[in-house]
C-alpha cells in the first residue's frame, strides 16, 4: 500500500448528499487500506472559510468525482467553481476526474462529457438497470479502485524515473564538478605563478622607486636646508637680529644666560625655548616625529647661541651629549625614553 493516500474530492449537490454518504460506505475499503482519503464539503468546521476550503482540497485532490445529477447541473457553484477547475487540473495532468452518474439528466455538451464516467456504461446509479442501487455504487467502487491503482502505478513509474533521471544527473553533474575542480586547479596553479611573476616585478619597480623618491628627497632637503641657511644669514645681515623664531619664541633669556655663562639654567632655557617652539609646552615632551619637524631657523637660532657664547665647545650636538649624561646622573634634567617606534624627550 502506498505511505500516502490519493486525495479524493466529493464535488456534488446538497440535495444528493444521501447518495454521496452511501458511495462513500461502498469506498471504506479503500479508505482502510489507505488507498485514498475522501474529503466534502461538509467536513468544513465551524469557523472556517468554507469557499478557501473548498478551492484548497479541490486544487490538491488526486481524483476529483462529479456526482452529477440535474441538482448537480443546476448548481452554479458546482458548476461555475468546482466543474471548471476540475476539468482544467484534469486536462493539465495535476488531477484525474471520474464523472459519476447519480441520476438520469441530459449531460451531453458539458465540460466532462468525454470523460468515461462511472457506473459502466453510464447508467445512472438510480435507475431501473441495476438490480438495486448497492449493485450500481458496487460497480463504481470498482471503477474507482481501477483508477486509484493506475494513478498509484503512474505515480510510482513517475517516482522511479524521476530517481533514476536524478542518478544519471548526480552522476553527470559529479563528472562535471570534477572536471571543473581540475580546470580550476589548472588556472589557481597558472594564476599563482602569474602572480608571483608580478610581485617580483613590482617589488622591483617599488624598489627603484624607492631609491629615487629617496634621493629626490635627499635632494630637496638638502636644497631646503641651504635655503633656509640662506634666508637666516640674509635675514641676520639685514637686521643685525641673531634671535630669529617661525614661532615667535623670545630667545633673550637663554642669550642672556649663556652670555652669563650660567649653563645650567642655560640648559633648562633650551629645554624649555624647544618646547614653545614645537607646541609642546603642555605635553612637556618631543616625539621622533616633532624633532623631525622642528623649525630649522629655531633650531640654527638655538644652535648659533650656544656656539657663540660658548666660544665654541658647546653646540646643538654637544648639548644633547650634555643632557644625556645628566639624565644617567641625576634622572631629574632629560629624560629620553623610548615608546615603541618613538622616543620621547621629557622635562
């Protein structure tokens, strides 16, 4: 027996429900065995929308049965709803539809009328040719076992090819991928090289770029240094001003300290002249990167006076000698500490 039933649809009048209940007492067999589910209209619940349950168990019914009677033709819902889908799901292949003459009514030039309809020969269930009515829903419960088996036998044969369609393609689609997975293979192994084969050749670019934004840079700050040389000793010539600043810091003290020859406080001055210089006066510290960037007419001023009234012995390179040793002495004048990549100058 199947796993699943066939879905069988009632599709009849109010008026021949009688005759519905007894065909479905002459299909309880095929209900027991699981051969197919029956569902009508009046199993709907309380509740329910009954036109949305109507149209969900007619549009997933397996067989659908017309009990077709002039009550049945009369009806416009069965009509105009349930005939009208029935035949369009039958002619598309979704559904099979069984016409089943309950009484005797003129069905000629309907939708279902070249269907084969049941009882055989399409005598009405009520009528004079059957011995009762029992022997008439007897042969209809024949015919609709024969119908449930094909549709089961279809299903199954759909079912296997359906299997053996989905090997035969697991099977091509596998032979694909490997396929695939080789030619794929093939263009990482050929990409890789390619790739290796570029960095080199842009490592070597980059390198030779290097080299000359290096010495391009040499160069310009070579020329900058001298320009600003330049400027300083034009600029001392024209105003006989040996205490130049960018920032506007006051040299006078630390010249007069050092004309006094109090280099201690001399060396705090410079200190602090080298922070108002750099913008670090908060901080109370110079970074690598603002040493770097300490004005040159700043760092000359500094320098030239410690030249100059040192007569000599002491300059910009000899003090930060200076202030190294006091650090190691004292630990209270120059700090130079080191913060990962920087080192830091602290007060």
């Amino acid at each position: 027996m199947p796993e699943v039933s066939l879905k069988l649809f009632f599709s009849c009048s109010h008026k021949d429900e009688a005759l519905r209940n007894e065909l479905a007492n002459h299909l309880s067999t095929l209900k027991r065995g699981r051969v197919i589910s029956s569902w009508h209209d009046r199993m709907i619940l309380a509740g329910e929308d009954w036109d949305r349950q109507i149209n969900d168990n007619l549009n997933t019914a397996d067989i659908i049965l017309l009990l077709v009677s002039s009550y049945f033709l009369a009806s416009d819902y069965c009509w105009d709803v349930e005939v009208n889908k029935a035949i369009e799901r039958h002619y598309a292949g979704e559904a099979y539809v069984i016409p089943v003459i309950l009484r005797s009514v003129n069905w000629s030039g309907a939708p279902f009328a070249k269907l084969q309809a049941l009882p055989k020969n399409a005598d009405p269930v009520v009528s004079r040719n059957w011995f009762n009515q029992d022997e008439a829903f007897t042969d209809v419960a024949k015919g609709i076992r024969a119908a449930a088996e094909k549709l089961n036998k279809e299903r199954d044969e759909r079912r296997q090819k359906q299997e053996v369609d989905k090997l035969r393609l697991w099977e091509q689609e596998e032979e694909t991928r490997k396929l695939q997975q080789q030619e794929r293979e093939r263009l990482r192994l050929q990409e890789q090289q390619e790739q290796a084969d570029r960095l080199q050749r842009q490592e070597v670019e980059r390198l030779q770029r290097q080299q000359e934004q290096e010495e391009q840079a040499d160069r310009l700050q070579r020329q900058r240094e001298q320009e600003k040389a330049d400027k300083l000793r034009q600029q001392q010539q024209s105003t006989g001003n040996d205490l130049l600043s960018e920032k506007g810091v006051d040299y006078r003290l630390l010249r007069d300290l050092l004309k006094a020859g109090q280099w201690k406080e001399a060396d705090q001055e410079t200190l602090t002249v080298m922070l108002k210089a750099s913008d670090r006066e908060h901080e109370g510290w110079l970074d690598s990167e603002f040493i770097n960037n300490f004005p040159w007419t700043d760092l000359r001023t500094i320098d030239q006076l410690w030249v100059k009234y040192s007569d000599g012995h002491f300059g910009y390179e000899c003090q930060k000698r200076i202030d190294l040793i006091l650090m190691e002495k004292t630990k209270k004048s120059l700090a130079i500490a080191s913060d990962g990549e920087k080192e830091y100058f602290y007060i």
